[in-house]
C-alpha cells in the first residue's frame, strides 16, 4: 500500500508545493537519517488524518540539493510549513506528532 505522503522532485516542487491551494508540510530528508526513517510513519498517518486539509509531502536532500540550499537546511529532518507559497514555519528534528499537530493547525488557522 502506497502513503498519502508525495515524494517531491526538484521539478514538480512548483507546481506541488507553492502552487498548492492546500497547506503543506514538507519533510526534508535522506535515506541515511535514523531519525528521518522515525518520522515517516508519523508524518503518514497525520497525512490520513488530515486528508484534503493538509498536503504532506516528502523531498530527499540527496536528491534535491537545490532545493535544501534554498530554504537554508543545516540539520534534518526539517519540516517546513507552506501556506500561499511562504514559509510560515518550521520545525527541525524529529518531533513529536502533537508538537506536528499543533503547527499545522496554527498554519492552517493562521493567516
């Protein structure tokens, strides 16, 4: 069974990412990260969770350098949260899913 989570390539980010008339959360991560690999799962059910409400998506930093230098990443996993195209907020380590909970509620009921 395949998750709701999308994996992201450097040439679809646009498109998927900051032309989404949903928010995101995008997971910076690599294939080597232990507590990337911890995340996963989290970030997949929050995905069935929030269906429609939220858009979960996944970019490999090996994969996509260009896109890690861009939003400045120095430590993973970095999730960034994306609302009409900005970076509204961020959280970098493995994290808790209420502390993942909490940031997209305040993104999606913020401005």
């Amino acid at each position: 069974m395949s998750g709701l989570a999308l994996n992201v390539a450097e040439k679809d980010f646009q498109s998927v990412v900051i032309e989404s008339d949903v928010p995101c959360v995008v997971d910076f991560w690599a294939e080597w990260c232990g507590p990337c690999l911890a995340l996963g799962p989290v970030l997949e059910q929050i995905a069935q969770e929030r269906e429609g409400k939220v858009k979960i998506c996944k970019v490999n930093v090996e994969e996509c350098p260009e896109l890690a230098a861009r939003f400045n990443i120095r430590a993973i996993p970095y999730l960034a949260f994306i609302k009409g195209g900005q970076k509204v907020g961020e959280l970098v380590g493995n994290q808790a899913k209420q502390n993942i909970l909490k940031a997209i509620d305040a993104m999606v009921s913020g401005g």
